[in-house]
C-alpha cells in the first residue's frame, strides 16, 4: 500500500506546522503537530523543527502499522526535509513529490481548524494573502499576549511583520464601519412572568426605534426572557449533558428560541427595515460557557450590505459540556471586541441601574458611571426594577455586569437604559446625553 506524507502552516505566520500522515488505499489518516516553538527563536535557528518532524512522522507510523516495504510520497516542503532524509535513512522507500487530494485537503482543514480553536475570526480555508493577513491582524489586535502564538523565528517577524498593515489593508479593514449593538433585554420583549408571552407593540416600538438609525450599522441581540428561560431552567440546559431527556429541553428551547425571533424578525419586516436572522447556535462553540468561536464570513456581508442582523442568546454546542446556554450580553460583547463596536445599548425597562427600585422607592439614584474599580461597590447596591423580575438562567443583572465587563473592550461605551421613548437612540448614537447608566473601563 502507498502512504502520503503532506504539511500545512509552513507559510502562515501563526500555529505550529501539522504533518498529515495517510494510506491511500484505506483512507487511515493520522495527524500531528510540530510546536509553534520550534518556529521561534533559538529553535528555528537551530531548525529544530527538522528532527521534530521526523520523530511525529514515526509516531504516526507507529499508529498505522507502518511496515518498510510501504512506498511513501512526501511533499517537497523544506519543514519536510528531515523527514525525507530521516526515512531514507532508516530503510524506507522515499519518494518525493507533489502531493494534492485527499490528504492535502484533510491536513489544511485540520491547520485551518486550529486557527479557528484559537479565536482567529473567519479564516478563510485556503492559504493565500487573505489568511495571511488575518493571521498577522489577530496578533496584533493583542500583540501582548499573542504574539506567543505567532512564527516569530521568521527574519521578518521583528523587522517588519509584528506591527505591518499595508496601506491596502488598512482601507479593507476600515470598509466595515464599526456597528452599535443593542441587546434587547428579555424582559423589555416578553412578560418574564409568564411562559412564552411576547410584548408586541414593545417589540414594535423598540424595532421603529432601531430602523431610524440610519449613520452606522446595527447589529440586535435579543434575549431569551419567558421564551428561553423557563425552558433552561427547567431542564438546567446551562450545565449541560448528554441523556436524551437533557436533549429534548435543548430541541424545545431552540425552537422556542426561534418563535421569539420570528416575531423580532416580523417586527422589522413590518417597518421596512432590511433584516437578517443569523441563529446563534449556528455560528457559535462554546468551552466550559464560554464562547470561544463565532462565524462571523456571513454576518459581515449581511452588515456591508446594510441589513440589520439579528441574533439572540441561545441554546449552543459546548465541547466540554456538550451544550451550554450562552446570554444575549455575552455574544453583544464578543461581537463588539471582533467588530471594534465603540457603543453597545443594553435597552431595558428601566433608564439605568438604581441604587433601589425606582417604582416602589421614588427618591432612588440612578448610578450614571460604573467602571472596573467601582464595580464591586455597586454590586452592594443595586435594584433594578422589573428587570430583575422572573427566571434567569443567566444570572440577571449581576450576571449581566459581570459579563459586560469581561468583554468590554478598552475603546467601547457600554449603556443600560430605556430607549422606548422616542428619538432616545438617535441621540446616545451622536453623542447627546441621555439618562442612563454608562460602563467604561476608565471613567
Ligand atoms: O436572556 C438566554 O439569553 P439572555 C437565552 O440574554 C436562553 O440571558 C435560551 C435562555
């Protein structure tokens, strides 16, 4: 039988270098990883990477039962060098060559994969000057903290790479205006008390509020309120699991989930407004609640294009807990960090956080600035009105500030408050002081 031996990753500035082993006859495939490590300084000097290669391919043999009288084709790449001469020199029969199908399709997609599993947004599948330039953006995006992450061995890392955005990126890069996001509370679009109860004309009012913004691109995400959360309380759908019972809870929710966002969508249909529901589940995977993907290829274009998508909290794949509730404030914040959002509006029933509930106690204060320092003084405080009414498996307004703060990127203005009231979007949107709550990393 034949084996191939291919890699993916020689050329892209982040990851390590998978080699993917694999007998044509019977499709076994088995793939492996040489450390980014050995592509940064003193390995890469010492092409450590060589001798690295060689010992996975022989792992990888060891794996399929490899015997010496097997033919082996192995890709002309220089990271394969050591490999070509290693195997020549134990006996096997090496034959270099161009090697494209299967295997070059399976190990580029298992590279690729990589990327993604470490948070690089919409990579695209083949290698060539787009991938490469997200790769480069998203290390620079964070220089501090990935550059641990990129092949910086090359000659060029430190010359020129690390901080280079051509001037033709740059005009790419800022094509897309950074849109405000506006995460409709559950409890402003349904009655949290009662299971699966819309408020429609509060749905409508809000939406006529939202189709007036005609200066930047929108993005709303709604949450579950009396849809979503009973549903995920009753069957802990947060925690996970795997028994069918567990499964059905996630079946019912999703579809839940998606008559609430039917009448969001219906909503915006009747005002006129180009809208676009992008599922949740669809584009998002979770760690442990965490998100730690999102497929954002189609959202962009939708949003190039003027249309406003609309996602939601939603019921999604968790690799450790096999599924996971994921709140509408956790995905606004991991839209705002990836789409470089400066404001994001959570719209409550309420115009800001009050340090009682302003309908019972009239002489409340609203907290106007919240900020990481005096977070935890305001945790003491606060009441919020309806807002805090009803079964949240997200945790209600704690949760919510929690969750704010983990995402808020440095240059990003977060608000809660009431925009029901007419022209009060418009104004947070130019800049115009409304009453609210304001959460900034700095004051
Ligand atoms: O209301 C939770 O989203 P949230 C979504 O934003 C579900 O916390 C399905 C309960």
């Amino acid at each position: 039988m034949t084996i191939q031996v291919d890699d993916a990753g020689w050329g892209d500035p982040v990851g390590g270098v998978f080699i993917g082993v694999f007998r044509v006859e019977t499709s076994e495939y088995v793939v492996k990883e040489i450390e980014v490590t050995h592509f940064q300084e003193p390995n890469f000097d010492n092409k450590t990477f060589l001798a690295r290669g060689l010992e996975l391919v022989l792992e990888a043999f060891n794996c399929l039962g490899m015997t010496l009288d097997e033919p082996i084709q192995v890709c002309r790449g220089v990271v394969l060098d050591g490999v070509r001469e290693g195997l020549n020199e134990k006996g096997y029969k090496v034959i270099p060559t161009k090697i494209e199908g299967q295997l070059q399709e399976l190990v580029e997609a298992n590279f690729v994969e990589s990327l993604r599993q470490m948070g690089i947004p919409d990579i695209p599948r083949v290698s060539g000057k787009e991938r490469f330039f997200r790769q480069l953006e998203w290390i620079q995006d964070d220089l501090e903290h990935r550059e641990q992450y990129a092949k910086t061995g090359w000659k060029n890392w430190p010359t020129k790479l690390r901080n280079w955005r051509p001037k033709w990126r740059r005009k790419h890069r800022a094509s897309l205006k950074p849109p405000i996001i506006i995460k409709l509370g559950g409890s402003v679009i349904s009655d949290k008390t009662q299971r699966s109860t819309p408020r429609l004309d509060t749905i409508q009012q809000l939406v006529s509020e939202i189709v007036a913004i005609e200066s930047h691109p929108v993005i709303v995400v709604h949450g579950g309120g009396s849809f979503g959360h009973f549903l995920a309380r009753e069957y802990q759908l947060r925690e996970g699991g795997r028994s069918q019972e567990k499964k059905i809870g996630v079946t019912k929710t999703a579809s839940e989930m998606t008559r609430l966002g039917h009448l969001i969508h219906g909503a915006f249909l009747k005002a006129g407004r180009p809208a676009v529901p992008i599922r949740s589940s669809s584009i998002i995977v979770a760690i442990d609640g965490r998100i730690t993907h999102m497929d954002l290829q189609a959202l962009r274009e939708f949003l190039r294009q003027r249309f406003i998508p609309i996602l939601s909290g939603d019921v999604v794949a968790d690799t450790v807990r096999g599924f996971t509730i994921v709140s509408g404030d956790q995905i606004a914040m991991y839209l705002a960090r990836l789409l470089h959002s400066t404001q994001v509006v959570f719209a409550t029933d309420v115009d800001g956080l009050y340090s009682a509930d302003p309908k019972e106690h009239p002489d409340a204060k609203r907290i106007d600035l919240i900020t990481p320092d005096t977070l935890d003084a305001i945790f003491d405080e606060i009441a919020v009105g309806a807002s805090s009414v009803g079964a949240d498996v997200t945790e209600g307004m704690r949760g919510k500030l929690t969750e704010i703060f983990k995402g808020l990127p440095d240059d990003c203005e977060v608000l809660i408050t009431d925009i029901r009231q007419p022209g009060t979007l418009d104004k947070i949107i130019n800049g115009k002081p409304v009453p609210a709550t304001h959460l900034r990393k700095h004051p």
